[in-house]
C-alpha cells in the first residue's frame, strides 16, 4: 500500500456563479502534516469541507486510500469514519457529557464495545489532563478545553486523517496555546493532518509542507522553509507580510 | 466635523429631571400599589355600579347557585360540573399524549430526505396546511356527526367523547408538528455538520444529536399548545358529551341560572393558570440562559 492517504486532483467547487476552488491538486502522505494558509475567503474550509464529503464538488477528483470518492458506490458515512474534522466553532454536542460527545461517533457509528470504548475516551482525557471533567457539560468548560474535548473526540474514531478547519480562530488569545500544544504533540506522535490556519508560527513549526491558497487557487506549496523565508509568487510575498 | 472627543463643555448634569424620579427608586413600589389598587377598584366599581349588576350577580355569580351546579344533584338529576370537567381533564390527557407521538411523527416525516418517504412528505405537508387552517370547531362538526353518518361499523359507533378525541387529536398534531420541525430546524448547523463528520447516519443524528436538543427548545412553545387544548375540549359539548360546559348548559338550562358556566371558567382557570405561570418561567430560565451564554 502506497502511503498516499489522501489526494486532490484539480478539484472545482463552486456556489452559485462564485468559484470557490479552481483546480486545486493537493497530496498528503501518512504521517505527514500539511497546512493550508490564506486570507478568509480563500476556500481552505471549503477544501477541507470536500475532502469528507460534506460538499460535493464539480469537477476533478478526490481519492482516499486510492479509492475515488466520485464513484456513486462510495457511501459518505463510512468515508467519514475515517476522516476526522474539527471545527472553529468547536461543536460539541451540548446535551451530552464531555465523555457521551466522545463515545457517540465509536458507539453508535462504528458500534464499537462500549465499555471499550469508555476505558479508551478516559485514557485520552487523561492525556489532555481533563479527566476529571469527564461528566461535565461542555458549557463548564472554557473555550480551549472544549476544543481540546473535540480533538478528542475525532481522535477517538482513530481517523486516517484529521481535518482541523481554523481551529484556534474562535478562542482567546490566552487560550490558543494549549490547542497548539495538543496539535504539536500529535503531529510529533505522526498523525496525519490538513489544517487550515491563520497562526503562521505554528504552520512554520509543525508543517511538513505549507500550502497558500488565494481566491480558490492554490498558488504556491512547499517546505515551510520554502514558502515563509523564499516565497516565489508576489501574491503570497504580499500576503505573509500583511500577516505578519 | 471633529472626530475628537468632546472635552468643552464642564461637569454635565448627571440628575434624572424631577418627574422622572417620581417613579423610580424608593417610590417605585409604592407607586405600583397605588396604581393597581386604583384600577382593580374602577373595574370592581364599573361592575357593581352597572345598570344589569344586580341581575348578573344573581343569573352568574350566585353562591348557591355555583356550588349546587359544582356538585350536581343527584335526586333531581342535576349533572356535576365538577364531574364533568374529569372528562376534559382525561380528553386532554389522552389526546396530549396521542398529539405528541403523531406531532414528532409527521414533523419526523417532514424533515425526513429519503426518497421511499417522498409520497408522505408530500401527504404531510398537505395535512398540516389543512387542520392549522380549518377552525377546530368545523373538525368537531365533521368528525363528530361526518364519521358516524359514513356508516363504517366500528368507526361509525364510537361515543362523542371518542369522536372529540379524534377530532382534538388530528387538529392538534398538524399544530405540534409544526412546532417540532421548527424545533429541528433551529438547532445550530454546526452542530450537524460535526455529526456526520463522525460517520453517524441520518436517522442516528436525528435521534441523538438534532432531536435532544430540539425537544428542550420547543418544550414552553409545546406546553402553551397544551393549555390551548385543555380549554379546547370544551367544544366537545357541542357533540353532547358530558364535559364540564355541557353539563353547566344542562343545569343552566333546568334551573334557569347561569353559574355553572362561572363554576366550568374557574376550573379551567384552575388548571390553566399554574400552567401557564410554569411555561413562563421557563420561557424566562431559557431566555437568561441564551443571554448568559452570549457574553
């Protein structure tokens, strides 16, 4: 088996007459973390959105474990079970127990054991030192916490891959840190991620390869090293800098 | 024009002007007291002052009157009110229970994708628009004397009471159903989006995801359709059951006073009431929850 997790091949996306992705190819291999930069607007969500089916796309195609999603066989719940996505706005489920949000999607969607299960949702609590809080509600818990609980619960249906879309946008500047530091430890420990981001830092540290996108093009991709200190295109010399 | 902050002008006066003061602070509770007293005594004065007071006194509000009509009589066959209105209290139970089961069901079939239930879609839509739009009182009339003249066996023999019931009934659902699907629609679309990202299939996030949190929204919206139907059975008696508001028409009609139907208001207000004070506060306790959480 190849380690190709997942590809893009040209993928259109459009609404209505806005063409929101023209043509992006992207490639990422297992283990590898790659992070999509750009201004708001500029189809990272959108990208991340299509590539689990939560958009249907246009044109190109996307291919998983080298089965392409285009085919009308693909089932799109059972292609999400392998894919896990975190949101800006954390989302979790605020009827349900920190530990219920982590054992619905193994439980119901994979009927996996649920005692199993439980003993697993613990362990990585523990892991991000929230243990304690396992039969809190989400609205106890701050911002960072919750999206940490989220990572969580992705994690918890051992996905190929995590799609993380602008995931510290939404929380305190005092706040981003401890969601960063999750993402770095699981980027060391070889997860497999896409992440659309605004914090540069952060890209320039965990990416294995760093991709701008700009109205829906992707533009330029590379090496951290490549695209923050060489930038090639005017348009992402002009974009880092406004960001910096 | 300056964009500057205005620092011309020396110390400004802070102070409310005086007729403003009048009504606030310390003198807000005893301005409250003067006004309610103040009115309710016009309205009690309007009463007993009016020309026919004396004659609605006695035809309405007579003592004796109400507590005769309230226990009925059993030597002279005067019928309880008192008894009668158990039957709107069990009409409205049953029919509370049936509306809620058959009101999630359609809202279910409403908001349902697949393509095997496109024809009860269709059907669904169809039945709320009719029942929300013909008044209850016609459902009664048709069902009540429609479904016995059809000559069907057993659906042609059913008491009044049962032909209220069904009628109560299929009125009320295309109303709680509505209430429903506008329950599932408001819940966050990020809230579905992260379902199905976890692989869970439709019907899986409807029921533990959508539904849930659905159900804890529309529960004050629910509740004040309950209160509606519980006065709503009064218009049973038309069919003849013996419900509280019959039962008063009967006595009123033997004994030529009118205070039976007083007796039938308060007990409905008896139930009404608590219920509708309940639905506010948690009207309120949902309100202060939206807003703590926004800040």
């Amino acid at each position: 088996m190849s380690d190709v997790v997942l590809q893009l091949d040209q993928v259109v996306k459009r609404f209505g007459d806005n063409e929101v992705l023209s043509g992006v190819s992207l490639t990422l291999h297992r283990h590898e973390v790659v992070c999509l930069i750009g201004a708001s607007g500029s189809g990272k969500s959108t990208l991340l959105r299509c590539a689990n089916l939560l958009e249907s796309i246009d044109a190109g195609t996307i291919t998983l474990f080298g089965q392409s999603l285009n085919d009308e066989r693909i089932d799109p719940d059972l292609v999400r079970r392998h894919i896990g996505m975190v949101f800006q706005s954390f989302n979790l489920f605020p009827h349900l127990s920190v530990l219920e949000n982590i054992l619905l999607g193994p439980v119901r969607a994979l009927k996996r054991d649920r005692e199993e299960v439980h003993a697993e949702a613990l362990a990585l609590l523990e892991r991000i030192g929230l243990r304690e809080r396992a039969d809190d509600f989400p609205d106890r818990l701050s911002g960072g916490q919750q999206q940490r609980v989220a990572i969580v619960r992705s994690l918890a249906m051992r996905p190929a891959l995590l799609l993380l879309d602008e995931v510290t946008s939404a929380l305190d500047p005092t706040l981003v840190g401890e969601v960063l530091d999750l993402l770095r430890d699981l980027a060391a420990n070889g997860t497999t991620m896409l992440i659309a981001t605004h914090e540069m830092n952060f890209a320039r540290d965990v990416a294995r390869q760093v991709a701008y996108l700009d109205r829906g093009v992707l533009v330029e991709q590379g090496t951290p090293e490549e695209i923050f200190t060489r930038p090639r295109h005017e348009s992402t010399r002009t974009f880092l800098e406004r960001v910096r | 024009m300056s964009l500057d902050t205005d620092e011309s002008s020396s110390t400004p006066n802070l102070f409310a002007p005086r007729y403003k003061r009048v009504f606030t602070g310390r003198n807000g509770l005893a301005v409250s007291i003067v006004s309610s007293v103040a009115l309710i005594g016009v309205l009690v004065a309007l009463f007993f002052w009016a020309p026919g007071s004396a004659t609605v006194r006695y035809y309405y509000f007579n003592g004796h009157y109400m507590w005769q009509s309230f226990v009925g009589h059993p030597k002279t066959g005067l019928l309880s009110v008192g008894k009668g209105f158990l039957t709107n209290i069990w009409m409205c139970l049953l029919c509370e229970v049936l509306i809620l089961i058959l009101g999630l069901g359609v809202a279910w079939i409403r908001v349902s994708r697949s393509p095997l239930l496109a024809p009860f879609r269709v059907l669904a839509t169809a039945y709320t628009d009719v029942f929300r739009g013909v008044p209850l009182l016609l459902v009664v009339f048709l069902v009540g004397f429609g479904l016995p003249a059809l000559g069907l066996g057993v659906l042609s023999s059913q008491s009044p009471d049962v032909y209220g019931c069904v009628a109560l009934t299929i009125t009320y659902v295309a109303y709680v159903a509505e209430v429903f699907r506008a329950g599932i629609y408001s819940v966050p679309n990020g809230q579905i989006l992260a379902a199905r990202s976890l692989g869970l299939t439709h019907g899986t996030i409807m029921r533990r995801v959508t539904l849930p949190q659905a159900v804890r929204t529309v529960i004050p919206p629910l509740l004040n359709d309950f209160i509606s139907l519980q006065k709503d059975t009064a218009l049973v008696s038309v069919l003849g059951a013996i419900e509280a508001v019959r039962a008063a028409q009967i006595y009123e009609s033997t004994v030529f006073n009118g205070s039976g139907l007083v007796v039938a208001s308060l007990l409905f207000l008896a139930i009404t009431i608590p219920l509708t004070r309940f639905t506010d506060r948690l009207l309120d306790q949902d309100r202060r929850r939206r807003l703590a959480s926004l800040s």
